[in-house]
C-alpha cells in the first residue's frame, strides 16, 4: 500500500530498460565492442602463417592448439566459441532493433534517420551471418545447396526454435538483407564504424565472390568503388613504425577487428616463408606489413586497425582486387590490369613500379590470386579463399604442417574445413552438429 501506481512499471535496473527512441536505438548498434569484431580464427587453419614447438606449446585455448592442426576435436570439452557467441550476440541487437523500430513513432523529418537505423542492423546482421557461414557450414557451390548452413536467428525471442537452414538459405538471407540495406543507408558513413551504401556494396561483392558469382560481384565492387576507391600510398607512411597504419585511415571501408586469440598477436606466429619471398625487394609491402624476428622468421604488424588488434573489416584494397578477379575471369582483361596495377602502383618503391602487363587470362588469374594473398594477408579473407579455390583443380592445395617431427595436413574438400559448432549450442538447441 505504500508504493505508488506506476511502481510495477519501472525497470528494476537500467540494464533492462528497452530502446524507444531513435537515438537509444543508434546507440545499441554504436556498441563498438560488439557490433565492430569478427570472427578471428580464420586466420589460424589458412597457409600464410607456421608455428614451432614453442610458439604451439604457448597456446592455452584448445581452439588455437588443436585448430592449428586441423585437429577433428578442436574444443577437448570447451563448451562456448567466441566466434560463435559474438556474431549471434550482434545478430541479436540487430533483430532487437529492427523490432523496436516498428514501434517508434516518428514525425516526417525522422523517416530518413529512421530508415538508416533500419539499413544499419540490416548490414551487421548480413555482416554477422557472413562470417559465421564462412567457419561453421560448408562453402557455397552448387552441390551443398541443400547442405546445413546456420541457424538464421531473424528474432530477438531468446524463446524462439532454433534450426539449421540450408546453405542456400542462409546466402539468400545475407544478400536479401543487404539489399534492403543499400536502399536505406546513407551514401557515406559519418564514422567507420557504422555501414554505408558503400560498405553494403563491398559486403555484397565480398558475399558473391565467396558464391562464385563474379558477374554480380563485379557488379557491386564497381558500385562501391565508385562512391569510395582511395588507395592509400604506402610511400607516405613509416615503414619502420610498431604500427604504420593510422585507425579509420582513408582505405578501411568499415572497420571491424578481430577477435583476440593469442596466436595473432604471438611473436612466435611466423609468415611461411614461400609467401614472404613472393614479394619483390622494392614492395612495399615487405616492410610495412612484417618484422623482421632474424633468422629469416618475420611476423606480422600492418593491421589496418591501427592498433594490437587484426583488421577484421572492409577495406579498398579488397574490393580493387574482387574487381580484378571477376574481370579477368569475366573475360576482360584490359579492366582487370586497370585494377590491378592501380592498386600496385600504391604499394610500390617511387619509381619502380613497372605495371601488369599479362594478356593471357589463365596466367593473369594466377598473378591476381596472388596478389590477393600477398595484400589481404592476416585476414580470414585467405581462409574462405581456400574453401573456394580448392573446388577448382588449377588452384587446389594439400596444405602441410610438421610439428615435434610429425606432419599435418588438410585437402581440398575436407570436412574439417568446417568448424563444429560449440557444444554449448548443440547441448541447448539439439542442432545437428557438424561432421569432421
């Protein structure tokens, strides 16, 4: 009798008060340090790092030791992945917002804002959905159609029945989302961690290129690059600097870094050998992506996030080079070399640069492949190119590791190039967990 009327109505505490303004809904997918990370072990199974005895024995998490090895059990018991609980926990404020949206109210002058929220949780759901398709369901092509892809959470119920779609659905449900995106975001981003019409171009012609549709891939890295293409010069920066890449610098598209596992920031997570002889003495590259360790062991420093953490987001370096590609294998090699040597000439010695000049489609493919491999390096782009890549026979590698004496290797098409699904999930859900 002594509390008042309203008193059934207020919020125990402020943690569970729901948005319902525009600015509270902004500001759940302003959340940086949810809405901005990716997942980071894509780097860890690809071919462009090695590790030794010590640098393997330094490992703690059972994902990181048993991952490096192509192991079937990567988890020994561990129940949670955050590769897996962060991308559904940005899906989940996505949903929570495209929800409450439906219940704002709001005047004229706020449709445009109300619409740009609305493209906002559309990409980072897609975003999401991407890069989980990418570790835990197998690669797109026309014979997984039907295969298990993710569960498509498109609710924020936490009630709501969890299943599997296909591999089909899920690609649709990350191409329809960022199509209805592009039609509501603003041309440019006011800051590099929110998307754009832009950034919803790269993440499609990134999504097609993973599907091996070059022609629609094509399509929307031009489209990006018409609204953005800066290039940094990497003669403007300091090569010898800890970190030569400023944050938000003008090439990131949308910035996102990865997940912290240990192996990425070890100073005994070294660049295969084979990959650091592939770039020329007056690359770039060499200097303002490694360090020198002696001994002929170099490991990683140009991560474009500017800081300790790898880059995990969109950048023009990418989409110059999903442009190439899809020329060339589209036929047109003259565009392919206009990309391609753009994007070169950037990363070049003053004065040394001497351009592309290929005109056989078969072996200009081979050059951009490469490329891709030597510019996208420390990112999981190399992980899902591998998945794709090793569908065609001109391009399939055998991937070998030797530790303590004993080698490990993974082949095209092997299943343990998807990841299980964590425990937990399968535990709660009763999902079909994935073969390996």
């Amino acid at each position: 009798m002594s509390c008042g009327e309203d008193f059934l109505d207020r919020k125990p505490n402020k943690s569970i008060v729901v948005p319902t303004t525009l600015d509270e809904l902004q500001a759940l997918l302003d959340n940086s340090r949810v809405m901005n990370v990716a997942p980071g072990i894509g780097v860890l199974g690809a071919d462009n790092i090695f590790m030794e005895e010590d640098g393997w024995e330094g490992l703690i998490n059972p994902l990181e030791r048993n991952g490096y090895l192509w192991a079937r059990d990567v988890f020994e018991g561990q129940q949670s992945c955050s590769d897996w609980t962060v991308p559904y926990e940005q899906i989940f404020y996505a949903n929570a917002v495209l929800e409450q949206l439906e219940n704002v109210n709001v005047s004229t002058a706020e449709e445009v804002r109300w619409q740009q929220i609305r493209g906002r949780a559309l990409f980072y759901r897609a975003f999401a959905f991407y890069e989980l398709a990418q570790l835990f369901c197998a690669p797109y092509h026309p014979d997984a159609f039907n295969g298990p892809g993710i569960p498509l959470r498109l609710t924020a119920d936490i009630n709501a029945p969890i299943t599997r779609a296909t591999i089909q659905e899920t690609y649709d449900r990350i191409v329809q989302d960022l199509e209805d995106a592009v039609k509501l975001l603003p041309v440019l981003p006011e800051v590099k961690t929110r998307p754009a019409q832009g950034t919803a171009h790269a993440l499609l012609a990134r999504v097609f290129l993973a599907m091996e549709d070059y022609e629609r891939a094509e399509h929307h890295a031009g489209k990006a690059l018409e609204i953005n293409a800066t290039l940094v010069d990497y003669n403007t920066l300091n090569a010898e600097a800890a970190r030569p890449f400023t944050t938000f610098h003008d090439e990131v598209v949308f910035h996102s870094s990865m997940v912290t596992y240990r192996y990425l920031n070890s100073a005994l997570t070294y660049i295969v050998p084979d990959l650091m002889a592939s770039y020329d003495t007056d690359d770039l590259r060499r200097l303002v992506f490694f360090q020198d360790r002696g001994n002929g062991r170099y490991t990683f420093k140009g991560s474009y996030t500017g800081n300790l953490t790898k880059f995990g987001g969109i950048s023009n370096n990418e989409v110059y080079l999903i442009r190439a590609e899809c020329r060339v294998r589209n036929g047109d090699v003259e565009g392919a070399l206009e990309y391609l040597n753009a994007l070169l000439e950037k990363r070049w010695l003053t004065g040394t640069f001497i351009p592309v000049a290929e005109d056989d489609p078969e072996v200009l493919l081979e050059i951009v492949l490469l490329e891709r491999r030597k510019e996208l390096v420390y990112r999981s782009l190399r992980w899902t190119d591998l998945r794709r890549l090793n569908r065609d026979v001109r391009f399939a590698t055998t991937l070998t590791r030797t530790l303590d004496a004993t080698e490990y290797s993974i082949g095209p098409g092997d299943p343990r190039y998807v990841y299980p699904i964590p425990f937990q999930e399968i535990s709660l859900s009763g999902i079909a967990q994935n073969e390996r």
